[in-house]
C-alpha cells in the first residue's frame, strides 16, 4: 500500500474568500507518486462542521465534475460542494491521481490501478477524521467514485456513505452492455472473449486492432483490477448509514442499478429524483438537452438532491 502524508492548509491566510457563506482553501494530498490537489469549501460560520469527501466519475473528470473530454464546463461537484456549505457543512473535493491539477501524481499507465483510487480516497478520509474543525466525515461518491466510495467505506468507516449515480454491477458487465450493442458480429465475439478474460483475472494479446485502443497491454491490468469488484457486494458489506441517489432522466446510469444498491442494503436510504440527469441536472430525457447540459455552467444543481444530502449527512458523532 502506498504510504501517505496529508496537509490540508488552515491558515487564514491561504483561505480565498468565496462568498459571504463560505471560504475555500487549497489540500494537497502526498503520495508515492506525486502530490493529488484538491479544494476544501469551509462554512463562514464557527465549527466543528461536518465534512464531506466527494469522489468524482470516471474517465478525465476534475475536482468540479468537468471532464477534459468536453468543451465547456458543467461544475456539478463544485456547485455540490458550495450547496454544501451554504448549509453550513464542509466538503474536500480533488483531482484524481493523473487528472487535471493532479496529472503528475498518476503513475505510468501500466502501472496504475484501481486500488490507488481507492488508497487515496481513504487516506482522505483519515486526516480528514483526526482534523478537530470537523465533527463528522461522509463520503459521496458520484457515479465511478461512488464505487471508490463504497470501497474507501468499508476499510475506513466514515460515519455515513453516499452513492450518486452509482451502478450495482461490475464494471465488466457495465461495459459489456454498453459495446456490445454497437460493435459488428465478428468483433462481437472478440470483445466478449476479451471481457471474459479480463474478468477471470487474465490479459490477453488477442485483441482485433479496432479495439486495440479500449484494451491495450498497458491498460489491461487496471481493468482486471477494476473489474473484480461488485458494487452490491460492497455496499452490502457497509454498516454505516447508506443514502443512494438515481435520478430518472440519467442517460449513463439508470434507476435499476440504484434499486440493486437498494436490494444488497436493505436499510439504505433510496431517493429517486425526477427529472435529474447524470450530472445532477434537472434535465428533460431529451437527447439534444442533455448533451448540452454536460456543458452547461449556468445550469443549477438539483435541488431535491442536495435537499437529500443536506438532511443525510451526519451533524455530531
């Protein structure tokens, strides 16, 4: 496991003045491999406060929830986190090992896992814990966070979970559906072998070149250790206080993977939110909104979502 060091800045003088409602100061996570950057949203008013570690997605998502894929910007998490704060609860959100501020911190391709994700989540976690202006800690972890999340939970034990946009299977089948439907017959089958494979544990040379780009050598380890995970069988490992968010019009992540989260925690807490996309939007199922709305900064946060957050997260311990 990698060691760690963490230093989350609390001197006034490093705090930017955001607003009336709350300041923001840099974190800067240490690791064997570089230095992991994040934003600390702290509530203007006298603590200890509550605190919040929000996870992004996958694929080049930063700190706010934007990803590099795109051309603009939708800030979702940044917007979650000042949400929280105007309820007067702190947040620490960061940039993943080897995205955005935090790019120099990711190790080779070849060399990077799963795991690590879920290592620095924890270590987060930790310091966050033994800080005396927090009096709680709660992880929330959005869409492939929410499975780092569930992870860093059941070997930390924050004082409560939160899972938005979470799925309830593997990454393997996820994916499976998701390719399988759009690929010709011929590479059907050869991406259904290569699935396989990765799954039982194994990297494979066999892969066709028009998908050599999705599972070549180097990234074929992170995937066999990203694909051993099942989100039920974590979740249903939690003891700690679970809420789970879905919303209906989410194009990436349907309702039915929030019920399966729901099934293998039976004293979870499920919100299905109308009308809320992937990004935490409130956005009609139309193709051409939605795509926008992943762009879209003037867009407001859900509301009925941070209303469930904001009454989840724990006060005192």
């Amino acid at each position: 496991m990698l060691m760690y060091s963490l230093c989350i800045s609390a001197l006034l003088l490093f705090q930017v003045p955001v607003s009336s409602g709350f300041v923001q100061e840099p974190a800067t996570l240490t690791t064997a491999t570089g230095i992991i950057h994040g934003t600390l949203d702290l509530p203007s008013s006298i603590g200890p406060f509550p605190v919040a570690l929000i996870i992004a997605g996958s694929g080049p998502t930063d700190r706010d929830g934007n990803s590099a894929m795109l051309a603009g910007k939708n800030n979702s998490l940044k917007m979650l986190a000042q949400s929280l704060a105007a309820a007067n609860i702190a947040s620490l959100r960061f940039d993943k090992r080897g995205i955005a501020a935090s790019a120099a911190a990711g190790p080779k391709e070849a060399d990077l896992r799963f795991e690590n994700y879920v290592d620095d989540a924890a270590a987060w976690v930790e310091q966050l814990r033994h800080d005396k202006r927090f009096s709680t800690v709660t992880i929330i972890g959005h869409s492939e966070g929410a499975l780092i999340g569930a992870i860093a939970t059941a070997r930390t034990h924050p004082n409560a979970f939160i899972s938005v946009a979470g799925v309830g299977r593997s990454a393997g089948l996820v994916l499976r559906e998701q390719i399988n439907s759009k690929l010709p017959a011929p590479l059907f089958q050869a991406n259904e072998n290569i699935l396989r494979e990765l799954e039982a544990g194994r990297t494979t040379e066999d892969v066709p070149p028009a998908l050599k780009s999705m599972y070549r050598a180097s990234v074929q380890p992170y995937l066999i250790s990203w694909f051993k995970y099942n989100p039920v069988e974590i979740v249903a490992s939690i003891k700690e206080p679970i809420l789970i968010c879905q919303g209906t019009t989410d194009i990436q992540v349907t309702v039915e993977e929030a019920e399966a989260l729901k099934k293998a925690a039976p004293t979870a807490k499920l919100v299905i939110i109308q009308g809320m996309n992937h990004v935490l939007k409130t956005v009609p199922a139309d193709t051409v909104k939605q795509t926008a709305s992943y762009s879209d900064p003037a867009l407001p946060i859900n509301v009925e979502l941070m209303k469930s957050i904001i009454e989840f997260v724990p006060r005192a311990k």
